[in-house]
C-alpha cells in the first residue's frame, strides 16, 4: 500500500512540473504538439459571420510557428502588411488522406476563418478562406461542414419587397491535385443565371469516337470531350427531374476500363460513377456517395442519346 502512494506521488509530481507547450512564440515546435493544438470537430459543424470570433481558441499561435508547417507565402496573403495579428486554433478534421486545420486569424477588427489541408506526413497541400466579418453587404454569412467534408459557405437576406429569403450556397471540397473546387452553387438571387446552364467543357475539342454530346432534352445531358490520352474523357453532367426539384451536376475526368466502360472516381471525391457505351447511348450509374453532387433524393442514374453532330459543307 505504502509503495502504491509512493508512487502515485511521483507520478503526480512528475506531471506537475510538465509544462504546456508554448505555441505563442518563434522556439521551433513539434508537428505533434501543433496538431495537438487544434481539437477535433465533430461534423456536421455550422458557424456564422457574427459569432466567428466567440468560437475560437483562446489558445494563441504565433506567426513564427504557423510559418514552421505553413508556407510563409500563404500566411502573408492573409495578414498582408499587418503585424498585430492573433491567430487562435478552432479545431481539427481527420480524414482518411488529408487533416483540416481550421483557425481564425484576427486582424484589428476583423476576424477571418481559413482551413489549412495537410497530408498524412503533415505537409501543406492547400488552404481556403471560408467565413470573415469583414463584409457590409447586407446578407448573413454563414459555414456548414457536413461529414465529407464540403465546406458550404452560405449567404442570406430577406427582401421586404418581395417577402423572399434571398440566399445563395456554394460548397467547396478539397480534391487530391485540384486543390479546392466548387461542388455546389445553389441561388435563387439570380432568375436569369438559374435559367441557362453554362457547359464548361463545351469548347474542348471532340476528336476522340466517343467525344460528343448525350442528350434526353435541353436539361438533361452529358458532354464528353478528348481528354488528355485515348483512355480519357473529360465530361460533363447536368440534369433536372421533378420540375426542377431533384438537380445535379458533375465535371471530372473518366477513364475507360473497357471498350465500352468507364468509370469516375477521384481522389478526395467518395463519388464513384459507373459509364456503360452501347452504339450511340451512354448509361451512368452512381456507386459511390455523389451527395455533393446532386439532390438528396436523385441520383446519377439514366441513358441518354449521343447527338448526331452537323454535317460542315466543303468549301469551293
């Protein structure tokens, strides 16, 4: 009994005198003790403009050890010329390739919510600006972080007028050699932009036999373009079911597994699309999680008729 106390004590002297990792300054620190910093999150999480800076850490990082594990380049083009900054961990997201940092940059008045991405060996690959009080524009600005993880940067106002809640939703993900890209563009803001659908791939050239357009009418389609071999195609799906109430849309690049099947799937993306060719029709089937992508209740699922190209008349 008296060897169990003793040594209870030790124990508890010994982690006395541990002291915390000060994070405040410019001493070298250890990646582990940094990423201990930053807490987990648990997802779904949701922030908004107003209270961005009650959900900080009141835990303070120095510039000088940010710089060690992110480039100096990247902290510079968020604080500019300023030098009182204060920089407070918000916390952290694991996945299975990638770590989120998330961490709010106060500079004077204004308070910025930036994700810093890292790999698994802890080094930077990315970071995106998501939420910052630093707007006069009239609207509510908030973040939604669902379980992918697609940061949803959202923006709302009520417009007396007209009696509407005005919003507009953009979601982002991080994507393996891409970086960050939009995977989500939802408004009701703008009548004109919601009616036409803008292809992004539509001027890439059409060489390859597969190359062209897949067509059910105006809203429902799939574009395929040369890619950058003869095993690849880049594409582009956009369709509406259910008067406009079920949407989705998708550009990648598939590869072809056979002669006639191809499948997407992309690093950072848990969408997996299956791509069937007979004679002129193509087929899609969603495998993987495509919720990014589309409506809750739709999926990436039909066939559609490639459209047969305008015959060009030779000149004289």
């Amino acid at each position: 009994m008296r060897n169990c106390l003793l040594a209870l004590t030790i124990l508890l002297i010994c982690s006395c005198k541990e002291k915390k990792v000060d994070l405040s300054g410019s001493a070298p620190v250890k990646v582990n003790d940094f990423i201990a910093a930053f807490h987990p999150i648990q997802l779904p999480y949701a922030a908004a403009d107003t209270s961005i800076k009650k959900i900080a850490d009141s835990l303070s990082i120095g510039t000088k050890v940010m710089e060690q594990f992110i480039p100096d380049s990247i902290i510079n083009s968020i604080t500019g010329k300023e030098k009182k900054i204060g920089i407070h961990p918000i916390g952290r997201i694991e996945k299975d390739k990638e770590i989120y940092l998330l961490a709010s940059f106060v500079i004077g008045k204004k308070v910025h919510l930036i994700a810093f991405v890292l790999d698994k060996k802890n080094v930077f690959l990315a970071s995106k600006e998501l939420l910052t009080n630093d707007n006069n524009d009239g609207y509510v600005h908030s973040l939604a972080i669902n379980k992918e993880p697609t940061f949803i940067v959202g923006k709302e106002k009520m417009d007396s007028e007209k009696q509407l809640l005005q919003y507009t939703r953009t979601g982002w993900a991080y994507s393996s050699g891409t970086g960050f890209m939009e995977v989500v563009n939802e408004t009701n803001e703008d009548v004109k932009k919601n009616n036409t659908i803008i292809n992004p791939i539509d001027t890439l050239p059409r060489k390859n036999k597969l190359s062209g357009n897949y067509v059910q009418d105006s809203k429902n389609f799939i574009s395929l373009r040369d890619g950058k071999n003869a095993s690849t195609y880049w594409f582009f799906i956009h369709f509406e079911k259910s008067n406009g109430n079920c949407t989705g849309e998708l550009k990648g690049e598939l590869a072809m597994k056979s002669p006639t099947t191809a499948v997407y799937s992309d690093n950072g993306d848990p969408c997996i699309i299956d791509f069937t060719f007979n004679g002129n029709e193509i087929s899609v089937k969603e495998q993987g999680s495509c919720g990014n992508h589309r409506g809750i209740k739709c999926y990436f699922k039909d066939s559609y008729t490639k459209k047969k190209e305008p015959v060009l008349k030779k000149k004289k």
